[in-house]
C-alpha cells in the first residue's frame, strides 16, 4: 500500500492589517481589502484582520490556485490586536501563533530580546 501524506495550506508569511475589517465581508470583499492594504494577494502568504472590538479575527490564505478564509473568535478577552503605526505588519510564526491564543505577540521575538541589565 502506498503512503499517502496529508495536504495541508502552506503559508510562508503571515501579514496583520491594523485597520479594522467589518466581519459580514466575505471572500471576494477580504481580497480586495488585501490588495488594497497590502498591494497584491501573494501565494503562500496570510493575511490577518480584526474588528474593532478585536475579539474577532479573520485570516486570508492565497494558496496559489485559490483563496481561504477563516473566521476566529475569542469567548472572552480580546487579540491583542496594534492601532498605531503603519498600515500592515509582518509577523513570524511564533508571533502568530500567540496571536491567535489572545496572548502579547508583541513580546515574542526581538521586542522581548534583553541586551542591557
């Protein structure tokens, strides 16, 4: 019997918009707040959008032949989600992945490098 091995979304950069997206957009209307926000729907990259109360999430997915979405949200708190500063932001994996759990991802990486006592 042949080994089969699981497909699964490649994403090898994640984006975060900081401006809100409205939750009721759908597929067609999140691409083209990416290609307004970000220039273009690069394959393999994802691209991240929040509310205004940031207690929902919405993730954008180009896989080189199509799109994703996907919806999250939290019961109770709210992402950790930045207001100021430019119109996007590149995020690393760990980053992410406190994101998505509502955890300080500000934190994680170089921010939270200590180099002086």
């Amino acid at each position: 019997m042949a080994a089969r091995t699981a497909a699964v979304i490649r994403v090898d950069s994640v984006w975060l918009a900081v401006q809100p997206l409205d939750m009721r957009m759908g597929a067609e209307a999140a691409l083209a707040r990416v290609v307004n926000v970000f220039g273009a729907a690069r394959p393999h990259h994802a691209y991240m959008f929040a509310n205004k109360r940031a207690d929902r999430m919405k993730v954008l997915v180009h896989d080189g032949i199509g799109v994703w979405l996907a919806a999250r949200r939290l019961n109770v708190g709210k992402f950790v989600w930045p207001r100021d500063g430019s119109a996007s932001l590149a995020l690393s994996q760990p980053q992410f992945d406190a994101l998505v759990l509502g955890l300080p991802w500000q934190r994680i990486g170089e921010a939270g490098v200590i180099t002086v006592l």
